[in-house]
C-alpha cells in the first residue's frame, strides 16, 4: 500500500513593506531641501530671459518685446501642463517622474544655449513650462508624504523656498553674468544648476508612489468640489491682485519724487528679500494658525499694493509698503499647499497641479489686465484693483478653510 503526504504550498513570507520617510516620526529634511534646489533651478530658468532680453534680441534679430514671449510661452504650457502631467503617468513613481521633468528641463536649457533662431528658443520654453509646472505640480504630494504631520507647514516652506529665492537672484545675477558672459552662457549655469538639483532628488528623495489614483475621473471629482474651487477661485484672485500690481511695479515706483534708478533697485530687492522672509514665516503660521494665516496674508498683500499705488509721493511709505507686499506674497504658496494637504489628503497631486495652473493663470491674466487698466486709467488704479482682488480673494480662501470638504 502506497501512503501518499499532501503537502502544503510553500508560500513565500511576505515582504516587509518598505518604510516611509515618516515612519518614524521623523521628517527626513535632506530630501524636502532637494525638493526645494530643484523648484529653484527650474523658477530661475523661467525668469532669466528676463534679465536678459537685450542682448538675446540683438543676437536672434527680434525685439525685445518678442523676446520676452519667451517668458509667455512658458507660463502658458504651464497653465495645461500642471494638472495632466501626473494624469500622463498614472502609475509611475513619483521620484522618476520628478527627475524626468528636470531632465526636461536640462534639456530646454541645452536647446536656449545653442539656439540658432528665436523659434527654437520658444519651442524650448515650452519644455521648460512642462517640466516647470510638473514638477511644482508634483513636490507638494512628495512632500506630504515625506513630511511628519506636526511639520507639515515647514516642510511646504522648505520645499517653497526655492521660489523666492530663484526670484530674488535670478533677475540680479542673470543681468550681471549677461553683461559679462554674454546670455548664452547664462543659460548654459542654468544647466549645471539644473543638474546638480537632479543629483540631489536622486540621491535624498526617496521612491514615492502616486498619491490616489490619477485619472481625468479623479480629476473631475477634485474640480466639483465645493471647497476645493472656493480655494482655487481665492487663489486666483489673490496671485491675479498681486501680478497685476508686480507686473507694473517700474511705472508705479517712478512716480515717487525724486527717485533715482539706485533707489528703483532698493525697491525691487526690498520686495524680494521680504518675500524670502514670508516664505519662511509661513511654516510656522501654516502649522499653527493656518485659518488665520490665509486670511492675513491676502489682506497684507491688499494693503502693501494699495499703499504703494495711493501714497507713491513719499520714499520711505513706498518702501515699508513694499515691504509688507513682499512678506504676505512670499507666505502664500506655503500656505495654500498646505491648506490643500489638510483639506484633501487624498488628492493632494490632483489639487496641487490645479493650484499650479491658477498661478500660472494669475500670471497671465494680471499681466494683461494690468496693462490694460494701467493704459486707459493710470497706474495708480491699476494698483487699486490689484489690491481689492488680493482682499476679496482672502476672503474666499477663509471661507474655503472653514467649510467643511
């Protein structure tokens, strides 16, 4: 008789599931920072054309009112590219997603450098604008992840930080290094900074998978979300006041009796250091007094535009008005992001590539608005508008933070 032994599938242990960044409590900063040297590579290439423009026109045969569609080209790419390009790779891992988009944007770099006519330049900027919005798009979801809860809002100030900071360098450095280089050049350091950001996402971030389920459906069901576009529409209206105003800040500045070009640049700097500074305000008000914060922040914004437009005859009020502009704008990205984090944990990719996209609206629209009041009614009005925009955009924004998603 022959005895047979049933025997019991081997199965295979399960795997340990690999740790998140935060599982132990621990926000692992390194990786946050990264984020935040490659939103400051890509925000200085955006803007370098900028500091730039004559010699670029003269080199290409184009006026430097063409020249400076190069900067159009890239917010508007930005407006569409924000919220499909985590759509576009539903399944990928979000750090080698990341890292494509700055591959990208070398590049877009590469392509400017050596450019032969002004069309490779634009179509350039358009690569930049995909990779640009991606990515800001995208690090706000990686950073939500990588971030402990109780430093949420600095870990959105970190990563932020690369904005204001690309601002305040890029216009002063790109003009200087122009003057002596020459702007190919230029463009050539925007590659290597560019690198040196991919180095760092690759060595510090660590694989992050997609938050949700990336899908025009997800994405529909973020857009009927009554809170959801409350903010959004707040946000709109407070970056639209603030580009508005900013987009027109020479003429208005001039006005100021007197004003040398020595104290036009003490303006502008004043603007921008003070935004650095918003900026790393912002986390400790975004962990705790977020409602707040979304409010006072816009109102700032409103009263600082306002001043700067009204009271434009004394020096001194323009500069400490600057100085508040600067502060409150610098604190909003941070803050928004991270109102979006804790409003909708589980749609922060989709939300965060629509808050993109109406900063890359606010840009477009405030500019052309701007131009538009500023030639038929003054600045000084121009100004106004921008400041009753920021003040009825914090009032949406509040009122998004205190509804109920």
């Amino acid at each position: 008789m022959t005895s047979t032994t049933s025997r019991t599938p081997r199965v295979p242990a399960p795997r340990r599931p690999r740790r998140t960044a935060t599982a132990d409590g621990r926000t692992p900063w390194g990786a946050v920072v990264a984020l935040g040297v490659g939103i400051f590579a890509l925000v200085t290439a955006e803007f370098l054309p900028a500091s730039l423009l004559p010699r670029l026109a003269a080199d290409l045969g184009i006026t430097e009112g063409v020249a400076g569609q190069a900067v159009t080209a890239t917010a508007l790419m930005g407006i569409v590219a924000a919220p499909t390009v985590g759509l576009l790779f539903p399944r990928m891992d979000r750090r080698t997603l990341l890292a494509g988009l700055l591959g990208l944007a070398i590049v877009s770099d590469v392509l400017v450098a050596t450019a032969p006519a002004f069309w490779v330049v634009l179509l350039s900027r358009l690569l930049l604008g995909i990779s640009l919005a991606g990515f800001w798009g995208l690090a706000p979801s990686v950073t939500a992840k990588l971030a402990a809860p109780q430093h949420l809002g600095r870990a959105m100030m970190v990563a932020n930080a690369g904005m204001p900071l690309a601002t305040v360098t890029a216009v002063p450095v790109g003009t200087f290094l122009g003057e002596t280089w020459g702007w190919r050049p230029v463009f050539w350091l925007a590659v290597g900074v560019t690198a040196v950001a991919l180095v760092l996402l690759l060595l510090l971030v660590p694989r992050s998978a997609p938050t949700g389920s990336p899908s025009l459906r997800s994405l529909g069901e973020t857009l009927r979300s009554r809170v959801l576009l409350l903010g959004l529409g707040g946000i709109v209206l407070v970056a639209g006041g603030h580009f508005t105003a900013f987009t027109y800040i020479r003429p208005a500045v001039e006005r100021v009796p007197g004003i040398t070009p020595g104290q036009i640049a003490l303006l502008l700097s004043v603007l921008g250091v003070a935004s650095v500074f918003g900026n790393l305000a912002a986390g400790a008000a975004a962990d705790r007094h977020l409602r707040a914060a979304l409010l006072t922040s816009p109102l700032l914004i409103g009263l600082g535009v306002a001043s700067v437009g009204l009271f434009s005859g004394e020096f001194v009020a323009v500069v400490v008005a600057t100085g508040v502009w600067g502060l409150a704008f610098g604190s909003l990205p941070t803050l928004v992001q991270t109102w979006l984090a804790r409003t909708a944990p589980d749609r922060v990719e989709q939300g965060a590539g629509l808050v993109t996209a109406m900063f890359q609206v606010a840009i477009a629209v405030g500019a052309a608005s701007g131009g538009l009041i500023t030639d038929s009614a003054g600045v000084g009005t121009t100004y106004v508008v921008g400041a009753v925009a920021a003040i009825a955009g914090g009032a949406l924004l509040r009122a998004a933070s205190t509804s109920r998603h």
